[in-house]
C-alpha cells in the first residue's frame, strides 16, 4: 500500500529549512504566495558552531516567522502547527502512516547524520532538524520527504531503515523534553486569499535594510581557531550554511526585482539600474561562496579570511545602493 500528498516543492531559491518547507505549502496551496517569499523583510544575523561556540557566521534571517507566526504573511494559508508525541516510539512509524494516510501534513524530528546522502551534515555532525514526510510506500519500505541537499530543495526517497534511525538519534529521543515534539502536523486554513505585492511593504523594507546595513560589518566574523585546525572542514561547512542563505536571498531579490516591474510597480530604467547592480552582489557572494568550497577540496586547508572580509563587506555596500536606488525612484514619484 502507498500514499503521498501532493506538494510541490519551492526551489526557486532557499531560504532555511523551515520557510522553505512553508512556501512549499503555501504556494502548492495557492501560487500567488511565490511573491510572498521574494519581499524582502530580511536581515543579517550570525549564529555560532556547535563545534566551537566563539565561531561566529553570518547568515540572513527572515523577519517575523519564528516568534510571531500570526504577523507572518504565510500565517494565511498556515495557522499553526499541532505538536505530535507517537504513543509508541517503538513503533511510531504505524503512527506516522495514519497520520499522513489522513491527508495531514506532518514533519518529523530527525537527525541530519542519517538523512540524506548528498546534505552537508549526512555523516559528519549532527544537526536535529524538522522534515516533511508527505507519503510512503509500505510494500517498499519507503518514505517519501521534501528537503533539502547540494542539489536544492526537493522530494527525495528515503528507506524505513534510516527513517528510523535518523527519527531514534534525534533530539527528541535523545533528550526527550515537552518542549521538542516527535513530529509537527500543519493546520491549514480552508480560505485562502490570494497574495499581491505591496511596494509600500517593500520600500518600508528598503529603507530598514539601508539602515542596518550602514552599521553592519564582517570583520568579527569568521575566526577560525588556530589550536582547532583538524576541525577546519567543519568550521568551513558552517560557513557554507550560511553564506549559501545570503546567496539565495539575492537570487529571491532577483525575482523581487522582476516581479516589481512586471506589476508596473517600478520603471524600467530603475530595474535596470537595480539589475545591473544585483548582478555585481550575486556574482561577489557567488566568488565568496567558492573561495570556501576551494578550501575544503584543498590539500593546504589555507583560507584567507581577511579578504573574505574585506569583499563581503564589498558586497554590503552594493547592496546598500540596490536599496537606495529603489528608495529614490519612490521618492522622486512621490514629488
């Protein structure tokens, strides 16, 4: 017996396991919520390696999605999740089949190690994490799931075998806590409005990111250890995970600009303007982004962190004047 939910997954770009997988809901739901995912209410933030808490990376966070779910515009297709404890975690897979048998859709708490082959993590650190399991395949043995690897954002095939290995070693099994639930199911709304751009959201985002990133700087990122050089291939995967979000989130401001003049919002000479410099950000976190990989596949390990500090912080100032540019055609419609 078999059983999948149709969801398409979102791959235009990527944003972060969560969002990415709520997208995929949301646009399977209703396609006009594609231009939900391009606004651009972002900002930079940093987080630091389990490896080494004094390792600080940047990345890019999407506002107003993880404490305030009810201001989030995908709240209208997705009201909330329902925590799921399996009654039996022997056998939860049983569980987990009539859940998903109920045309609900539900995440699972599972361990990155043992996921999926082509992941950053598979094999290398562990990471808890959230999957959205949308079928299965009982006479085969399999699940089908929407996530992520090297290769994007997708639906993959993964044995019941590491389903549940991947499902024991994770956190909420480990560390059982009421706060980390075994799965997730997601309620969804019955009525769903389509989505439109506001350009007023968008230039009130303009201008907050102008701001931020007038103060914002890389130089305290990136240091690497010197007494912990065996580890440098996991300070380095650290850094990819993040500077692979801020590369995506300039792809999704690529599509932001497209769609903007499409809808007639802005002139053609400003997206114009605006391409022609976006272009330059993406092909700089893009040279970044390699610089990293190189290291890894390299013999030397050699990684000079001063330039990449000193082209990321380049590319701010790129991408503060992609902003600018949007902000002075508003203001010159305005007079």
């Amino acid at each position: 017996m078999s059983f999948i939910n149709k969801i398409v997954p979102f791959n235009e770009f990527w944003m972060n396991c969560i969002l990415n997988s709520a997208y995929s809901i949301a646009t399977t739901r209703h396609n006009s919520y594609a231009d939900a995912a391009y606004i651009n209410n972002y900002s930079y933030s940093s987080w630091g390696a389990a490896i080494d808490l004094e390792f600080i990376s940047p990345t890019i966070e999407v506002l107003n999605y993880a404490d305030k779910w009810e201001d989030f515009v995908l709240s209208e297709i997705i009201e909330t999740e329902l925590p799921v404890f399996f009654e039996d975690t022997q056998n939860f897979t049983a569980e987990l089949q009539k859940i998903i048998s109920e045309q609900k859709i539900v995440k699972l708490h599972i361990d990155l190690f043992y996921w999926l082959p082509k992941n950053i993590a598979w094999n290398r650190f562990h990471m808890s994490h959230y999957s959205i399991i949308n079928g299965y395949d009982t006479e085969k043995k399999e699940y089908f799931i929407l996530d992520d690897d090297i290769d994007g954002y997708g639906v993959h095939v993964i044995p019941e075998e590491r389903l549940i290995k991947a499902f024991n070693h994770s956190n909420a099994m480990i560390d059982p806590d009421p706060a980390t639930p075994h799965a997730y199911v997601y309620c969804i709304r019955d009525n769903i409005a389509p989505y439109k751009i506001n350009i007023t959201e968008v230039m009130s985002h303009a201008e907050r990111i102008v701001e931020e990133l007038s103060v914002y700087s890389f130089n305290a990122l990136w240091n690497f250890n010197e007494d912990k050089k065996d580890d440098i291939n996991e300070y380095i995967s650290i850094s990819l995970i993040g500077i692979n979000i801020i590369e995506n989130r300039h792809i999704g401001n690529g599509f932001l600009l497209k769609r903007l003049v499409e809808l007639e919002l802005i002139n053609n000479t400003t997206f114009e303007n605006m391409k022609t410099q976006l272009t330059k950000l993406q092909r700089g976190w893009k040279t970044i982004k390699q610089v990293f990989i190189n290291s890894m596949v390299s013999d030397t390990k050699e990684i000079n962190i001063d330039l990449i500090r000193s082209k990321a912080n380049e590319m701010l100032s790129i991408e503060r004047e992609i902003w600018l540019t949007l902000l002075k055609e508003n203001k010159e419609v305005r007079i």
